[in-house]
C-alpha cells in the first residue's frame, strides 16, 4: 500500500461557466494546500435563477499506472461571500463531471482541511479524473455581488501499485506504461498476448509506427 | 585448421584477425564471420522490433516477433 497527496492543479475552463475574476484569478486556488491564505474568486452571475459552475482538477500524473484504489479523501478550504438568496451552494468531489461521495453546503466561513471523508470504490480511470466541483445558484433576481471563494484542495490517494509494471525510456528518461495491451506477430498476424510478450534471448528494439 | 594471421615473408602482414572482437552472439542470426581465433562462426543474435501504440496494430505492421504495446 502506498500514498499520494496532490494539490489542485488545473482549471477546467471546458466544464466550467464561471468568468475569470482579473482580481482573484483561478489559479490562485493552486496554492498548494487547503489552508492557504490566497483564494480564487468565482461570480455568481447576476439575475433571477442565475448559476454558475466551476470545474477544478488534481495533478494525477504521479500515480502509478495500474494502481488499485483503496481509498481517496480529499480536504478543502472554500466560502461563499454570503448564503442570502443563494441556494443551492455546493462543493463536490467529482470524477469528470460525476459527483462522487455527498456534496457539501458552502457556508460563509472557510476553515482549515475540511475533509468529505473517505471514498471508495473506485477505480484508477475514474480518480484519474477527479475534481472539485463548485456549484451555486440565486433564488429570485438580484444584483448584490455573491462569489465563492476558492483557497484551495488535496487530494490524498491510499492505492496498491500493480505486480506487472513496464517502462520504456524515451529522451533519456524512464517513462511508465500505462494499462499495456501486449501483441506478438507470428505467422504474420498480431496475436494478443497476456502478460509479457517479451521471449528470452532475443533481443529487442524500438520500431516507429510508418 | 583455422589461421588467424598471415605473415609474408618479408615481414609485412597480410591479414591479422587476433584483435577482432566478432563473435557469435553478437552477429545477426544467420550470419557468418571468423572470430580472433579465426575460427568459422555463425551469428545467433536475434533482433526484433517493438513498438509503443495507442491502439491496435495494422496487420501490415512489422515482422514475425515483433511486439505491440497498446497503451489503454
């Protein structure tokens, strides 16, 4: 069993509706931890029923490919400027744009590493995936500036790395294959192989696709 | 009886093979040569070729041996 702990890393601008706010960018919510000082302001638009939904995701690149996952548990630290006439406020774990787990309420007080407990049950595609949604909505029109404010997320993953591992080196450095599929050509036709197709005492080369 | 040098008589050599490091693992499979020693030698190395896909070889791809690895 190993663990890894991530920080948020990206904005996901495709899912997302929320404007860039030029004073609070988004990517100030990649500080680093959950209980940094600096936040990320998302509007809610203006407007009766107006939402407004924001997508971020974890840096996944350092889990080993093949790992089974036990557990995730992800903390976070975010606010809402105020909760009148906002409802709903949320917070999720998300896979894509799955939540996982039990959304939680965003109150007008941000502390320290709130956790959303331990997830389970699953797989190494869909944590591959995760995020944090932020979800709010005005009930009936109204103008008054209402904006959540993002500080920050971790995600810590409990996984178990594969047996079968291979690596191939390119520019120099050791790269981990993810999810191999193996095929060997005999009789001039590619058969699928499980486990290593590789056979002792032959030596092998890399090939470029033409 | 293998010969690995040949000397003229006026000194000069003619063919000299003792610093030769041909041998036959490391000649293509099929191939000949003489080694240091002179000896015949018929190379056993094999080489194949393997390549890293994001999907599904072409049945025209490679040769007998060759690998496919499919990333998923």
């Amino acid at each position: 069993m190993a663990t890894l702990t991530v920080d948020l890393s990206s904005y996901d601008y495709a899912n997302s509706t929320a404007v860039e706010n030029t004073t609070r960018p988004f990517p100030n919510a990649f500080a680093g931890s959950a209980s940094t000082g600096d936040y990320a302001s998302i509007d809610v638009p203006d407007g009766a029923n107006a939402d407004v939904t924001s997508y971020y995701r974890f840096d996944l690149s350092a889990l080993p490919a093949g790992a089974t996952i036990n557990s995730v548990v992800v903390k976070y630290k975010a606010r809402i400027s105020s909760t009148s006439y906002i409802s709903p406020r949320t917070i999720s774990v998300v896979s894509g744009t799955t939540v996982k787990g039990t959304a939680q309420t965003l109150g007008t007080t941000a502390a320290d590493d709130k956790t959303f407990g331990q997830i389970t049950g699953l797989s190494e595609a869909e944590v591959r995936t995760l995020g944090i949604k932020l979800y709010a909505k005005r009930g009936r029109s109204v103008t008054t500036p209402r904006f959540i404010m993002m500080y920050g997320a971790t995600l810590t993953i409990d996984y178990t790395e594969s047996a079968d591992r291979y690596y191939v080196k390119e520019s120099d450095d050791w790269r981990q294959l993810r999810n191999p599929t193996f095929y060997r050509k005999e009789s001039g036709f590619w058969v699928k192989k499980s486990g290593s197709p590789f056979v002792a005492g032959v030596n092998y080369t890399h090939k470029e696709e033409r | 009886m293998a010969a690995n040098k040949v000397v003229l008589a006026n000194g000069a050599t003619l063919i000299d093979l003792t610093s030769d490091t041909v041998a036959a693992g490391s000649l293509l499979s099929g191939a000949t040569a003489h080694d240091a020693s002179g000896a015949a030698i018929t190379g056993t190395l094999i080489v194949n070729g393997y390549y890293v896909l994001s999907s599904a070889p072409s049945s025209s791809l490679g040769v007998d041996g060759d690998i496919a690895i499919v990333e998923g």
